[in-house]
C-alpha cells in the first residue's frame, strides 16, 4: 500500500469497501452529502473510509440520479490513526455536553467511549442516545479524515464496564485528589507501542469513595490533571489529548 497524505479530500463513509477495491457506488446519505451538499462534479478528488481502518483514494468517476460511482487508485490502512487505542469511559452528564464530547474526542483519536452510570451521575437521559452518538462519530471522523469509526456504547453501570476491560494493559483514572500528576505518570510509564489503554472520567458529581477503591482495585492508577477542578468533558479531553499525543501518529501520517 503507498503512503500518501490527503489533503483537501472529503471522506465519506461506506462500510462495504474492501483493499484493493476499484470502484464503489455511493448511495443514499453518503450520495446526498457528495452530491448535494458539497456538490462535487465527475473527476474530483474524494476519499472513503470503511470505518474499520481502509481509506481509499480517488475521484468521481459518474454521477446517476440517486448515486455516484467512485474509482480509487490508493489504499491506506490504518489512516489517520495512533498507536495508541485508548478507550475512554466516562461518567454520564448532560446531554448536549456528552454530544460534544463525542465529536472531539473522535477527532482526538480515541476508539471506544463508553457513557457510564455511576451513583453521582446526574444525567440519565443518554439511554436513547446511542444512535445519535453513532451519528455524530461518524460525522466528525469524516471530517478529520479518520478511517476508525469509535465505538459509542450504551449507558452502563461503573462496576459492569469494569468486568469487560481488557485483562491487561494500562488504566488510569482522573481523580483530583490524586498526588500524581498525568505528566509526571506519561514520563514515567516507559510505554511501547502498539498499545492499549483505559482511560476513566467521573460525572459532574465525582466519583463516590467505593468507585474509587473499585476502580483502583481493578488496576486504574489515579492521575491530577492539575489543580484547577475541570468540567468532566473538558477533563476527559485534556487526558485523552495528552495520552494520544505523547505517542506519535503513525510514520508519515
Ligand atoms: N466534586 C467532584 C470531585 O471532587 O470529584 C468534581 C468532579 S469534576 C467536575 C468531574 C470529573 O472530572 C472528576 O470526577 C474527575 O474524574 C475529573 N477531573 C476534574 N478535574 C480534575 C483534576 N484536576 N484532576 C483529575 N481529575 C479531574
């Protein structure tokens, strides 16, 4: 696969595309975007990701009533992505502060966000959100021109997320009485890549003591992210940004 860099491209979205494939017909939201909105015309440059890794490379090649035909000359796996898989869980908060959280920390790079139930999580509304979540991460890693759709679970409760973790790999948790400070932790760690790590983030209303000593007891070390209290999502992405950012993206991306 050739290492290329797009840069004006817009990326649209079609689970089916597979390596190697030629040509790709869009259809429905994903034709109405390339076609009405962005109005795009036969032999602009556009790129597709599968969501799953690929990004493909090409131009329009025919545009139908309904649907437009794509034909690709480059394939990149892995695009737009850091060696990082960092998958953030996070204690529910209102509605509209949980959608905005979504959409940056997609262009953030992380890979999976889960809303968590906890006993001081004031908002309890996201149950029916799930979808609109989906939407919103497909939207912006289009728009950063990411080839890996995060996965937005349902809301859960705390000690059920803790049981589905994966059996190793670092986890930390965002605790403003911890005495480390993230940094101090990152420069510290000695991390290799490729690497997995867990990140959690408490509601509005913090972490009651017994998550704490749940979540401690099940390997997360608690971090400061310094000595200001933060807004939970402006927490999550401070953490999210500095972990994602202290190991590089992929050579050349
Ligand atoms: N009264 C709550 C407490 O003391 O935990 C404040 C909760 S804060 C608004 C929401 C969440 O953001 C916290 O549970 C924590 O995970 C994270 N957070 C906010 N500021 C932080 C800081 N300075 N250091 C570490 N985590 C922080």
């Amino acid at each position: 696969m050739e290492k290329m860099r797009l840069s004006g491209h817009d990326v649209y979205y079609a689970t089916e595309l597979r390596a190697g494939q030629r040509d790709l017909v869009l259809a429905g939201e994903e034709f109405h975007h390339l076609c009405r909105v962005a109005r795009h015309r036969v032999g602009d440059p556009v790129a597709v990701t599968n969501g799953r890794g690929l990004m493909a490379v090409g131009r329009v090649k025919a545009i139908r009533k309904e649907s437009a035909i794509l034909e690709f000359s480059d394939w990149m796996e892995d695009y737009g992505e850091s060696y990082l898989r960092l998958w953030l869980g996070v204690g529910m908060i209102r509605s509209q502060r949980f959608d905005w959280l979504v959409e940056k920390a997609t262009e953030l790079g992380v890979i999976r966000i889960s809303p968590l139930l906890t006993k001081y999580a004031r908002s309890r509304d996201g149950e029916a959100k799930a979808g609109r979540w989906r939407r919103l991460a497909i939207a912006a890693m289009k728009q950063c021109q990411r080839s890996v759709l995060p996965e937005v679970d349902a809301p859960m409760p705390l000690a059920e997320w803790l049981e589905q973790l994966p059996p190793s790999g670092p986890r930390l948790a965002a605790i403003p009485e911890a005495e480390m400070f993230v940094g101090h932790w990152i420069c510290n760690a000695r991390l290799v890549p490729p690497l997995e790590l867990v990140a959690l983030v408490g509601p509005e209303g913090g972490f009651a003591a017994e998550e704490v000593q749940l979540a401690q007891s099940r390997g997360f070390v608690g971090v400061s992210l310094g000595p200001r209290r933060l807004r939970t999502e402006t927490a999550a992405l401070l953490l999210c940004s500095l972990l994602l950012n202290m190991i590089p993206a992929k050579e050349g991306r």
